[in-house]
C-alpha cells in the first residue's frame, strides 16, 4: 500500500515445563540389613542397572520438554485457522456496527532513523458520520468531520472547507487498521507464550499487514512501513456527529 494512501486513510509462558519424575518405592521382596542401627536397601545388580536406565530415560524426557518449551516461545500453537474464526474478523464486526471511538498512534519504522511518531488519532464513529481529532508529532491539531457523505478539514484560518465527498466512510474497517482484512489474504495465526496473538494478512498489493492481540483486543498493527499502537477502544456511546456550530 502506498504510504500517501496510508497516510490519507488515518486523517488505527505458555511454559511447556517438563519435569522427569521418578518415584524410588520399596519392594518388600528386597533383602535388607541392619548396619549401625540403620535399615540398608539391599539390591541387585539387575536392579541397580534398571534404576540408571531410569535416571537417562527421565533425563532424556526432562531435554525433550525444555526443547519443546523453548520452541514453544518462539513459535506458539497455531490459531485461527480461516479469517471467519479470527481475532481481526471479530473486531471488524465490533467496527461494522458503526457506533465506536478508538485512539492509536502511527509511527514510521521504515525511515532508517528507527521508529517515528507520526501522529497519534481518535477516531469517533457514529453511522455514516465520523470525527478525526489528529495531534501531529509536531504538536499542532487537525480536526476532520465527515458528514453526509462529505469530508471538512479546516484550512489555514481555521475555517471548515470540503476537501472529499462520496463514500469516505465506506470501509470502516481500512480507517481503523489501515487496510481491509475482508479483502485481503488471511495468512494464517500464531498464540505465543505469553498469550498474545499475531494473524497474518497479505493485501491485494502483496503487503504483509500483522496484527497483534492481547486478551483478545488490538494492540497494534505493523505493515507498509508503519507501525499503529492502538491505545483506547470504546464500543458505543458516540453521539451523531454534527458540523461545529457556525459551519
């Protein structure tokens, strides 16, 4: 995706521990002996063999878990396996009902000088009506209204002049994520250690978006050269959105 486009659209352990376990019992068919008043385990040699072939098989057991473990942080189970029952497709549904506020902060980790803020967006949504409250790195303050299917920005004396019309809210979900998960190609999922899940989507532009979950909510979404943190998501509660008084 091209990132004017990008920009324009924001204006969104499981520890396997093993442990080898060897439990040593009597038998009462074993000889034993007093020795200074203590009870001596008298043994064969075909036992003593057997209790060391034990020790490298729990041992052996012990190596197998760890290693599994370790793979375990590094790749996790495997999660959805279709878009329909993924994280993305349910949190899109949240969008659709077109009643919602959510913040994030775009940065650039594609500039060469590590990752840059670009700006950091509340979006408020309210049916075909949307609210874009956007603070640029620099500090200064954009607000964009986007009403009756017309999108207003305010120019250099503040004033509200029409800078879109048409469907500007038709994909509600590219707004939020900064690219359509319905349209695109759902690659696959990954549930790490620590909880947190990672879906994979290839858009029609063969761009690899990843986003990232934990406890089930967006927590950021890395591709084209961008990186959104997401920061707040409200479901509800947004009033219809209205020109400020005066426009």
């Amino acid at each position: 995706m091209d990132k004017k486009i990008f920009i324009t659209i924001a204006a969104v352990c499981i520890m396997l521990t093993g442990c080898g376990s060897k439990n040593d019992t009597s038998s009462a068919d074993n000889d034993s002996r007093v020795a200074g008043g203590a009870v001596t385990k008298v043994t064969t040699q075909e036992e003593d063999t057997a209790a060391e072939e034990s020790k490298t098989e729990d041992s052996k057991a012990e190596e197998e878990d760890s290693k599994a473990s370790d793979e375990g942080e590094a790749q996790g189970p495997t999660g959805a396996d279709s878009y329909e029952h993924s994280l993305t497709a349910a949190f899109a549904d949240q969008l659709n009902t077109r009643n919602f506020s959510v913040t994030y902060a775009q940065n650039d980790i594609d500039s060469g000088e590590g990752m840059q803020l670009q700006y950091e967006e509340t979006l408020e949504v309210n049916g075909t009506g949307g609210h874009q409250t956007i603070i640029n790195a620099d500090g200064s303050i954009n607000e964009v209204y986007i009403v009756d299917g017309a999108c207003y920005s305010a120019d250099e004396n503040g004033e509200l002049q029409i800078t879109a019309m048409g469907n500007v809210m038709g994909d509600i979900c590219s707004m939020v994520f900064g690219f359509s998960p319905a349209e695109s190609e759902f690659k696959g999922a990954e549930t790490y250690s620590d909880g947190t899940v990672q879906e994979t989507f290839v858009d029609e532009t063969n761009v690899t978006f990843v986003c990232t979950y934990a406890d089930g909510k967006l927590t950021s979404c890395d591709g084209a050269g961008y990186l959104r943190d997401y920061k707040g998501f409200t479901e509800g509660g947004v009033d219809e959105i209205k020109l400020p008084e005066g426009n």
